[in-house]
C-alpha cells in the first residue's frame, strides 16, 4: 500500500524544487514589506477617501481630496517646485558626473584616491551636509559675508530653491560620477582606440562610444533620479522648511505640514497617493522602453 502510494505521490522536477526553495527564502522578505510598505499604503489609500485629521474618526468624501488638490494653489506650486527639482537634477548633477567620470576614466595615476574623495560627500549625513551649507550660506558669518556681498541665498524667494538644489548636489553627484565609471568599465578600449585612429575628438569619442555604451545605466539613473527628486524633503526641511513664503514648498514638505500641522491627515494621504501614482508611472515608462529598446541593465 504505501509503495503504490509513493509511486501516485506527485514529484516536483529539480528546477520546481530550487524555485519552490528560492521562493521559501523570499517569504520573511515578503511578509516583512506587505506589513511594513503595503498595509500604510493601503491604509493610505482608504484614508484619501476621508477628511481624517489623524486622531479619532474618519468620514468618507469620495473624490474631494483629490479634486481639492488640482485647485490648491499651495498643492500645485510645490508640484511645480518639484518638477523644477527634478529638471534641475536631470542635467546639472548628471552632467557634472558624467564629465568628471569620462575624464577620470582617461586618467591612469590617482584613479582611487579621487573616486573616494568625490564619494566622500555621499557618505556624510544629510543634517551634516545640509548644516554646513545653511552655514555657507549665511548672510551674518557665511561666504556672502566674507566677501561683502549682501545677499541673503536661502531668505530670496528667487535664489532659495536653486541654493538648496546646489547643496544637494554637492552630495549627491559624486555617487553618480562612481555609478557611471562602473558603467564606463565595461566599455571596450578598443572602440576608443579605433576611434582615436579615425582622428575622433574627445568629444566625438564621449558622444558616439561613451554614451551608447552606457545608457542602460544612464537612463535607469536617470530614472532614480526622477522618483527621488519627487521624494524630495529632507535637504528643504532642514535648510528652508519650505519657505520663503512658499518659493521652495515641494509636495513632501507640504504633506508632512498638511499632516502633522494642520491636522488633515486625509488631505495629506491624497498628496502621498498622486506621489505614488507619479513614481509608478516614471517606473512603468522606464520598463516599456527598456522592452522596446531591447535594453539589459
């Protein structure tokens, strides 16, 4: 009996098996991100639907938050703060390191020791770095200060933003600039060498070797780079917290004030939820052209 039931048990082939194995190993992982990412985001969710001030109970609105958003002279200025930020992310920092990796790739002494100082900057904490240029920038004991000027960067609603992006670019770009020199590896010397025996520039050798070589990378950077500036709120708290008189509010500063400041909680959620909506298209278009454009990363 039990061998005719061993001979009916059905068996898994080796390939089920290591897959079913694999997939054991993801389980925690997996609990661990539906409990700590996917029930506040669908908590998140249900309460777009509410006026909840975060404390006590919360009464169905339907569509208002979100019909209130597209007329919230607040809501659609840091919007527009932010895809200024995200402009602003797309061509300074990635061009600075861009250049400074192509440059650094063509440098044979020293290679090391300036990749870990342009990285160093990454490694600081975001109040660290962030304090230091409050302090650069301070109009009493700064560097406007020092060489007479009286300018206040972070006090001008017209300079305040861009002041706080430089900043952050600072940080962030040499993180980048190590990224691309990763990708730039890959690249076969050859292609340069034949380019150079054609009589093609640096330039020419940048613009038709380097780049094509690279863009799996360059365009899933330039991706993260999209899903992160709309992310934004850590370098605007601590320098400005939004202000002056708004010039540098982005939607991440707005919904943490809407939230915990005036108590509309639900208002707030709704903010989260287009933010969400936001990434998870850049993330869909990302994929769709990678597919189209036959692109591995």
């Amino acid at each position: 009996m039990s061998v005719t039931g061993a001979k009916m048990r059905p068996t898994l082939s080796p390939s089920r098996r290591r897959a079913a194995r694999g997939w054991l190993f993801l389980l925690p992982l997996l609990a661990l991100n539906l409990l700590v990412i996917g029930a506040p985001g669908a908590m998140s969710f249900v309460y777009s639907f509410t006026d909840w001030s975060g404390l006590g109970p919360a009464n169905f609105v339907g569509l208002d938050n979100y019909v209130r958003l597209f007329s919230d002279e607040k809501f659609l200025q840091a919007l527009l703060n932010n895809l200024w930020w995200t402009a602003f992310f797309l061509i300074v920092p990635i061009s600075i390191a861009l250049a400074g990796a192509f440059l650094l790739s063509r440098t044979t002494h020293g290679q090391v020791i300036y990749r870990v100082l342009f990285f160093i900057p990454y490694t600081l904490a975001t109040i660290v770095v962030a304090s230091i240029w409050s302090n650069i920038y301070s109009p009493e004991y700064g560097l406007t200060a020092v060489l007479g000027v009286d300018l206040n960067l972070l006090g001008d609603p017209d300079t305040a933003l861009a002041s706080v992006a430089v900043a952050n670019t600072w940080q962030w770009w040499g993180y980048l600039m190590v990224i691309f020199m990763a990708a730039m590896s890959s690249v076969s010397p050859s292609l340069y060498e034949a380019a150079r025996l054609d009589g093609a520039s640096g330039w020419q050798q940048f613009l038709h070797i380097t780049i094509p070589g690279i863009r799996p990378t360059l365009v899933f950077m330039a991706l993260m780079t999209v899903i992160w500036s709309f992310l934004v709120f850590d370098y605007i708290y601590i320098m400005t917290g939004g202000g002056p008189a708004g010039a540098t509010e982005v939607v991440g500063t707005l919904l943490y004030t809407t939230a915990f400041s005036t108590y509309e909680a639900g208002y707030a959620a709704a903010m989260g939820i287009v933010l969400a909506l936001i990434s998870v298209v850049m993330v869909g278009g990302y994929l769709a052209l990678r597919r189209w454009r036959g692109w591995d990363i």
